[in-house]
C-alpha cells in the first residue's frame, strides 16, 4: 500500500471527525457503554468513581496535612471543587495517555482491513475522555450553584481553554499509539508519567506552596498552565490569560500535527508487527 494514502497533513487529521463521523460515534458509545455494563450502578460509576477519590484526597489534603489554598476557599466544598477542577483535566489527559500504548494492539483485528481507517482509533479515545471530563464539569457545575447560587461568567470561556488540551492529548493519543505497536514496555512507562503528572501538577496544592527555587517543574509541566486557567475559568471568574492561552493553542496544534504525521508514517508497519 503506498504511502500517498495515507495523508499526514493537518486538513487530514481534522477531516477524520466529518468524514468518520458515524463511524467514530459507534466506536465511542460502544466503549462508554461496555465500561459500564453489567454492572449494578452502571454510568454512576463514571460519577461515584472520581466523587470517592475526591472524597479521600479532601480528606488527606484538607483534614490531616491541613493545606491552604490561595484565593476565594472559605470552607473544605471550595477546597474540595478546587481539587477536584484539577483532578478532572488531569484525569482527561491520563486517560487518553495510559490508553494509547494498547490502541492498535487492541485492536489488531482492524488492522489489517484495508478499508479500515485506523487513524479514527484515536479520535475515539479522546472523545471518551471528553464523555467523562464532561461529567465532571458538570458536577463541579451543580455544586457549586446549589452553594452560591451562581456560577463565573468567565466559565463561558472554558471551551476555549480545553479544546488545545484536547488537541494536545489527541496527538500524544497519535503518537504514543503508533508507537506502542513496536515498543511493548510504552505501557508501563507512560503509566509511571501519568502518576508522575498528577502529583507534579499543581492539582493538590496552590502553585504558591511550590518553593521558588523548584518552580521551573511546574513551569514544563505541559498540563500545569490548563489545570490552573481552568480552575481560574470555572471557580475563581478569572478569565484565560491571553499569553498563556496563546501558547496553550500552538502547543496543542503542534502537538496533535506531530502525533498525527508519527501515526500516518509509521502505520504501513503495523500489520508486520502484529
């Protein structure tokens, strides 16, 4: 199969979605419902699930290292949404990371139809992230109307504060995918650094705790400037800095143009690995 047919260009990577759409859809409501199936509470897990680690990190966090935030956090539900603003886009970057290793090996049955577009695989991983970041917005949302009455108006602005952070994960997902294929050890490795992100991002503790002198972490920290402009979106009413969004959007781009070319030019290999 030639190389011409599979374009790596930016017009190719965004024209999956229209052109896939259907196809995409079926393959992402099939993973959110298969996640849950069976079991008892079924999607209230995707709910119950971060609502339990909330609960037990608001515990460690608030209660027994008795950390204090800057800002507007008057009591430990202020301090609990501004854990948990940070733990749902780290969760939606993690997750598309830890999964992409395993994405064509899990799939190897498609790889080899020839009609088959694999380039939709890590469209519908991110899009399952996007299903779960999405609820829990919302129950940042509703808790924090039935505390205050009202939610920022700079909310308004927090599409345009996720959508490079989704464009980011899609080309690590791009990426790390293809490369999975021909590294076994990917998997363990990129679980490793998503733990590593979580507890290197300022998602338990104010940036300000942070001593000068080791400042720089947080600063390459890729997800550290979305976890706080969304926070500041969603609770604080503090709207995106232009700067620091301007560079959200070209990292982002960079990031999902890179992924997509690695996955486009390393795919014809796949089917001789698997």
């Amino acid at each position: 199969m030639s190389q011409a047919r599979y374009s790596a260009s930016p017009l190719a990577l965004f024209g999956t979605v229209p052109d896939y759409a259907s196809l995409l859809w079926q393959f992402a409501r099939r993973d959110i419902t298969g996640r849950y199936r069976g079991s008892m509470i079924g999607f209230g897990w995707a709910v119950l699930n971060p609502l339990l680690l909330l609960a037990i990190y608001t515990f460690v966090f608030s209660i027994v290292l008795q950390l204090r935030w800057d800002g507007p956090v008057a009591d430990r539900v202020d301090f609990a949404l501004v854990i948990y603003a940070g733990m749902i886009v780290h969760g939606f970057f993690a997750e598309c990371l830890t999964r992409a290793p395993s994405l064509i090996l899990d799939n190897r049955n498609l790889v080899k139809r020839v009609v088959f577009p694999l380039e939709v695989l890590p469209w519908t991983v991110l899009v399952v992230a996007a299903f779960h970041f999405a609820v829990g917005v919302i129950l940042i949302a509703a808790v924090a109307l039935a505390k205050s009455g009202t939610l920022p108006l700079s909310a308004l602005s927090l599409p345009v504060i996720v959508l490079p952070l989704a464009l980011a994960a899609l080309g690590f997902v791009y990426a790390f995918s293809a490369l999975g294929v021909y590294l076994r050890d990917l998997g363990q490795l990129v679980g490793f650094i998503a733990m590593m992100l979580l507890f290197m991002s300022p998602v338990f503790y104010p940036v300000s705790a942070v001593p000068p002198a080791w400042r720089w972490i947080i600063a390459i920290n890729p997800i550290a400037t979305f976890i706080e402009e969304t926070r500041g979106a969603l609770l604080f009413g503090v709207w995106p800095r232009s700067v620091p969004l301007a560079a959200m959007w070209c990292v982002g781009l960079a990031t999902a143009s890179l992924g997509f070319f690695w996955f486009q030019r390393t795919r014809k290999g796949f089917a001789d690995v698997l």
